[in-house]
C-alpha cells in the first residue's frame, strides 16, 4: 500500500497493488504529483513588485519607461550601478502609459531583465531596490509621424541623472517566495540643472535651430562652450580659426581650469593610477598655462551641446531618425559663433578633432563637408568600417552575438583589456540597453548608433540592425548603413570627386588593443587609403603598441596622460596645416600675436 499525505495539494493514494504492474502505475502518479510542490506546502505565488508613484513627486499621469534594479552593493544608489558585464546590477523595465499617481503598476516575471531575463530567475535573498520612471515626451514629427521619446533636461540624455525622472529611495528588501507583492513608491523627482556661468575665457551659446525644430515638430536647440583665446578683448581686429572638439555631451568646457589643484581635494583612484582626480585638475591648469603663453596658436575651440531624445548627441550628421543635425551644425551653429566670437569663417579655418564618438564624428564630418573643413585628427574612432562594427560583420555575419558552428556557438566579445580579457559580451550590452528601453529608447551606444544609421521604420522608431533580443541581423538593413554611413565603403565608391577636396586632411589614431576592437575598422580603412593614389590621400594613419581605447597619438606618455591632451597633442599640427594650406590672401596674421 502506498499513502501519501501531499496536504493543500489535495493528492492522496491509497492503492492496494494486486501485481506489480498497478504498483508502477500508482507510484508514477505519485512521482507526478510530487513534482509539482512539496508536502505539506501551499505552492508560493510568483515574485511581484507592486509599483507606484506618489502625488508628491507627480500630480499628473506620466508615460515612460519604469525601470526596477537591485544591487547587492550600497555605497552607490542601485540606479547609478546599472552597467553591462560581470559588475551587472540586476534591472528590469517595461514601458506605462498614462501611469497615475497612487496607481500600482506590477512588474512580474513575465518581464524581461538584465543579467537574469525574469524575476524568476534571481536568487533568493536580500537586495538593495530602487525604482526609476524615465519619462517621455509626445512627438509629432515634421514627416506625421508620432513617437515617444526622453526630452533632454539638460544632463545629457541619461536617465540615471534627468532632471523631472521620478524615483524611490534606495532600500534592503528581501526577495523570495511568500515575499509578494513587494511594493515600492517613488516618491522623489530629480532636481533640475543649473547651467554653467560664462567665465573670462569660456562663453556659452544656444541657438533655436530652424532645421531640427522643422524635423521633430517642437523648438530644438544647439549648444556650444566656445573657448576664446588669450587676449581676445585687448585685440578686437583679430580674426581667428577654429576647432570643433567632438565628442559625448560635454556639460561645460571640459579639460581648461585658471586655477591650480585644489589643496583639500580628496585623492581618488581610477585603475591602477593613484590621485587620478589630481592629475586631471593638473592638466587642465597646464592646459590654461600654456593657452595664455606665446607659443600656442591663438584660436577658438568649441565642444557642442547637441544631445537629443536619442543620446548625448548626434553623431554630428544628418539621419533619417535623429535629423539634420550635420547641416544645423554646419551652417547653422558655426556661422552664429564665428560671427559672435570673430571666427575667420571660411572652410580653410576650420579643423575637427575628438576621440571615440567624437573621433567617428570628426572624421564623418570630414567626409561628408569636405569643403567645409580643413583637416580632421580622429582618435580612436567609433568603427569607419561595418565590416567590423566593433567585431561583427554586419554585412556577412547571421549574428550579431555568437559565432555559430554545426554544434556548438561561442559568445562575442565587446569589451577586452590589452591583454585580451573578456568583461562584456556583446549580449550583454544589448540586452541591458533593450531592458532600459524598447525601440532604440536606452540613450545607450547600440541604440544610437541604430538611430543614426538605420532608416525610419513605418512606426516611426529606427529599424533594427538586428534582433535585440536574439542577435539576428538584418542584412537589408545593414545595406542602406553601407550605402549611408560606411566610412571606408564611401571613400573608396566616391574617391573621384572626394579625393581631391581631402587629400592631406585624414588622420586616424588608435591603440592596437583597443578596447571595443575599434582598430580592426582602421586597418581596413588604412589599406584602402594607402593602395588608393588617384589621388593619394596623404594624410595619416597611426597605431599604439598595446595601447588602449582611447590612444591619441602620444607614442611618449602612457594613455592616462595623453587622453588629457587632445587639445595640446592636436593645436600644433592644426597651426602647421593652416599656415600652408591658406589660399593667397588668407589672413595668417591678425590672430598670430
């Protein structure tokens, strides 16, 4: 006889076997029945969190992305630890409309997550839980189309830090069954941001642009932080070149102080480099130290506010999804400063350097306004190839997230150190950035570059490269980024009309082991360039031993260093070109004193 107690399950067997064929068939029955709880216990509902926002933090119903992470970590906010690879906090996020104040909404295991896909699959135990709802913003485009997308506050397209994001405080809550629902409250709204003053040397702008207002359907604007050079008050005659430093959003002029290091600072360390916080303000007093001395071309730099609802900014062209924004800043943004700081304003005077986006950028726009620009000094570009879009073909691969054998696959790296440690797979970011947000909405790398490259879909978001989830790639997609954006792709198919108006104005830096495999588009690009001699580009292509993302150059100082110098590495070489490339009659002496 077998009798088996299973409680609330409501199983119970009191079989007598008579052979033994009924003796298997009832304890089959019975090895079913266990499988499905335990004895004696109620089957535990799934995890839950329960989801609100109080009055306090917003009276009206709000559209977003709500985002849940859990850390085990407390010296930080949950919200600022949210990061890709083996560091991961644990996030999940789905996307309200017309959330109300004091309405619970419910985040369960169906929603999707990073590491863990679903809440199902986190461990049981105690985390420290914070809520964040990024908010969007209601667009109707100048083409009809309508989206919903983070309005920048000012930050620079984070959502961790937007000014009007609600969220909660961080608290230790224990996750597991019988713990539901586990009801967080956002009751705090982060706080606006204050501009930055102008200063003796560093001015600001900001300009309505008619050209982006036209295509997102509401007043957008440019920035700018203009450096001015050392005695452009006591010289009101000079006209001056200019520099355009690309790169992420810059809140003010980055890398310039006219003080020395503060004596109370409080020494932090980044990596392996003690003080590093120091170190920087060192070399930006440096900085100003030689920009007022004698022998430093008299110039004006500017660094460029253009984030937008899709990043920190806009990769400095013009884009089916993002809009004009190369021919805003091109003929909108630098003829008001040149005339507001008095630039020279003809293309001879103009040069473009950066590292990482901001080296892609400068050298795009290189390409793409070749008139318009004298020179470009790229840094570590984003990938000039999609040959290697980072390390995927985008063009050839089937995946973007594994290389896929008869029996097995193998994850793709995105991060590395010069020693080839793997920290982040290529999963990994792109799974984190779909998590933050759906349709190209994370504000994360991946996502822009989607933005930037992609055509418009029919539901006015950008196309998919590929398959956020699973790495399919979609290779009609991938054919209008070749046709569009493909740097090399684009020389090599136009070099008869671009070669010309470009010869002597590319140069390329990078470390050999970049970080994000960067330098495997650079040596495609090189090998274009150098078997290229109709003509030949006579510009620069350059590798650092070993060196790191974001190496500039500097085969003397360790990268630490030489990324704080992109202003002094590049300045000489700009003076150079300008004083052998100005066309008869330039002025080369009202900004030489």
């Amino acid at each position: 006889m077998v009798d088996i107690d299973t409680g609330a399950c409501n199983q119970r067997s009191d079989t007598m076997s008579k052979n033994t064929t009924m003796v298997i068939v009832t304890m089959l029955a019975v090895l079913t029945s266990l499988s499905a709880c335990t004895p004696g216990e109620t089957p535990n509902p799934e995890t839950v969190f329960a989801i609100s926002f109080s009055e306090n933090a917003s009276a009206d119903a709000l559209d977003g992305r709500l985002l849940l992470i859990l850390s085990r970590d407390d010296d930080d906010e949950p919200r600022f630890q949210v990061r890709p690879g083996v560091d991961a906090a644990q996030i999940f996020g789905l996307n309200v409309q017309d959330m109300a104040p004091g309405a619970d909404v419910i985040l369960d295991e169906a929603v999707f997550g990073y590491p863990y896909d679903s809440l199902a699959d986190l461990p049981e135990g105690e985390y420290f839980v914070q809520a964040l709802l990024h908010k969007y913003d209601t667009f109707t485009l100048g083409n009809g189309k309508t989206v919903q997308l983070p309005m920048d506050q000012g930050e620079g397209q984070q959502w961790e830090r937007s000014p009007g994001n609600l969220y909660s405080e961080p608290r230790m809550i224990r996750v597991g069954p019988g713990d539901t629902p586990i009801r967080i409250v956002m009751e705090r709204v982060i706080k606006p941001i204050e501009p930055p003053a102008d200063t003796g040397f560093i001015r600001h702008v900001r300009i309505r642009s008619e050209l982006l207002s036209e295509f997102w359907g509401r007043d957008m604007y440019l920035g700018a932080h203009v450096l001015l050079p050392a005695g452009f008050d006591a010289h009101p005659e000079a006209r001056y070149p200019l520099a355009i430093w690309h790169g992420h959003f810059p809140a003010d002029f980055q890398g310039f102080r006219t003080e020395p290091p503060d004596e109370d600072l409080e020494c932090q360390q980044s990596g392996d480099v003690p003080c590093y916080n120091r170190l920087r303000q060192e070399e930006a007093y440096n900085f100003y130290q030689q920009w007022i001395g004698p022998d430093i071309p008299r110039m004006l730099i500017v660094q460029i506010q253009h984030q937008n609802p899709y990043y920190d900014d806009s990769y400095a062209v013009n884009s089916a999804n993002v809009g004009p924004y190369g021919d805003a800043i091109t003929y909108e943004l630098i003829p008001y400063i040149e005339e507001q700081f008095r630039g020279i304003g003809e293309g001879w005077a103009r040069f473009l350097y950066g590292g990482s986006t901001g080296g892609w950028e400068s050298f795009a726009v290189q390409v793409f306004y070749p008139d318009e620009y004298n020179g470009t000094f790229a840094a570590c570009p984003d990938s000039l190839d999609f040959r290697f879009h980072q390390i995927v073909n985008v063009y050839d691969d089937e995946n973007a997230y594994f290389e896929v054998g008869d029996f097995n696959r193998v994850a793709r790296p995105a991060y590395r150190d010069y020693l080839g440690n793997i920290t982040v797979s290529m999963e990994d970011e792109n799974h984190m950035e779909l998590v933050i947000g759906d349709k190209s909405r994370s504000g994360g790398q991946w996502d822009i570059w989607e933005a930037v490259f992609s055509p418009m879909g029919e539901d006015g978001y950008p196309m998919r490269i590929w398959d956020k989830k699973t790495g399919e790639i979609d290779h009609e997609v991938a054919e209008y980024w070749r046709e569009n954006y493909d740097m090399r792709h684009i020389l090599q198919r136009d070099w008869a009309t671009l070669g010309p108006k470009l010869e002597g104005k590319l140069h390329v830096m990078v470390g050999d082991m970049d970080n994000f495999h960067l330098n495997n588009a650079v040596y495609l690009l090189e090998e274009f360039l150098e078997s290229t001699t109709d003509p030949y580009y006579n510009g620069m292509v350059d590798y650092g031993d070993r060196q790191e993302h974001c190496w500039n150059g500097d085969h003397d100082n360790p990268l630490y260093i030489s990324r704080l110098r992109y202003n002094t590495m590049y300045l000489p070489r700009i003076l150079e070109r300008l004083t052998t490339t100005a066309p008869e009659g330039a002025d080369l002496t009202s900004w030489r004193y």
